[in-house]
C-alpha cells in the first residue's frame, strides 16, 4: 500500500490553546482553551466551530423528538421549540422564550382573569372570576375577523372599556363611539362573543347569553 512518506506537520503553543499545521501557509488548526476550533484554509478563510459544551451552538441531538423546530430566543440565540399536540398550528407570540407557541386552530385560547381589570387580545376567551368588578379593554389594534370571547363567572360581573374610536355593536344596540362607552354585565353569568367588523374600531356581538348593558 503507497503512504505519504513526507510529512511537514507543525504543533505550536499560543496564548489560548495550541495550533496543528502544516508550515507557514499550509491549513492550521486552532484549539482554544475554552474548546472553541478554528480552521484556517491557504488563503486565510476561517471557519469557528464553537465550543457545543458553551452552548453556542446546536447540535442535532438537541432536536429532541419528530417535529422539534428551531427558532430563536434573541438575535444570535438559538430556542428549540418542541413538537405541540396535533391538530394545533404554530403562532407566534412574543411573550414567549422561542417567540412561537403551538394553539388550537379551532378555537380561542382561554384564560382565567382573577383581577380588577385586563388589555383584551385578539384570539383569546377571558373567563371572569373576580368578587369585584372587572374592566376588560379591549384592543388597540384588530383585524378584520378577529375573535374575543368574555364569560362571565365571578359575582363582579364585567365591563368592556372601548378605545378612542371604538364602537360595540349587537343587534339594534350600539355603544357610545369612543373611550365613554361600554358594554356591562348584568348578570354573573354574562357571556359575549365579539367579532372585529372593521379594523381597530368596531366590534359586534354576533352571540352572548343573558342581556349585558350598551351605554
């Protein structure tokens, strides 16, 4: 079998860790202390493979089961976003470590509101629990077709705030345009359904139970 028989093979020590090369402009290999290589070709292209065990870098083994994604925590910083249930479709969510959830396509994500008041979202049912009374806002900003449910269970009962320029319609009643007019409960038991019908302004009750107030 033929070998090489001429080997030009450099090992050097630096400051952070040592060098394996061969002669001044052949291709070097660099290990730092910290684990970190770099590999530096003829014409002095470098690439760094980080050190794995700094968590600089993914590996493969870091996708954890079938359908694991990668997104992002911040700008350089890698998130695994593990597989969600199926039927559910990716959305993303800025309060969030990756930045994406994993929600149900047919129907709102409900949560629990146990306070005096709340900002509502689009796409999200509030359940009301509270003794007193409990101000729900809704959003600034929504688009056409845009969901929020409220439903009422608290002896507080509830109230819709409006923004500047909002309006809250159900059947023949309407809400005074703007920041003064409301939707109230009556009843503990109160339940709205609202739809957006023009973007960021105006809403209708396209289905609720018991009779709120419009003022």
């Amino acid at each position: 079998m033929a070998r090489n028989t001429v080997v030009n093979l450099d090992i050097r020590s630096n400051a952070d860790g040592f060098q394996l090369g061969g002669g001044t402009t052949a291709r070097v290999l660099t290990v730092t202390a910290g684990g970190d290589l770099t590999l530096t070709s003829q014409t002095d292209t470098n690439l760094t493979i980080p050190n794995y065990a700094a968590t600089t870098i993914l590996a493969y083994h870091d996708l954890a089961a079938k359908g694991d994604i990668i997104s992002a925590s911040a700008a350089a910083t890698p998130e695994i976003l593990t597989v969600g249930a199926d039927g559910t479709f990716l959305q993303a969510d800025s309060g969030e470590a990756s930045g994406l959830k994993w929600a149900s396509i047919d129907s709102l994500n409900y949560v629990e509101e146990t306070t005096t008041s709340r900002a509502l979202a689009v796409g999200e049912g509030v359940i009301v629990d509270n003794v007193a009374l409990c101000t729900l806002t809704l959003p600034a900003t929504a688009a056409l077709g845009d969901l929020i449910a409220i439903v009422g269970k608290g002896a507080g009962g509830w109230k819709i705030a409006q923004n500047a320029g909002q309006t809250i319609y159900s059947g023949p009643n309407a809400t005074t345009t703007g920041a003064g007019g409301a939707v109230d409960s009556t009843l503990a038991s109160d339940c709205v359904f609202l739809v957006c019908i023009t973007a960021n302004t105006d809403f209708r009750v396209v289905n609720g139970f018991s009779n709120p107030d419009y003022t």
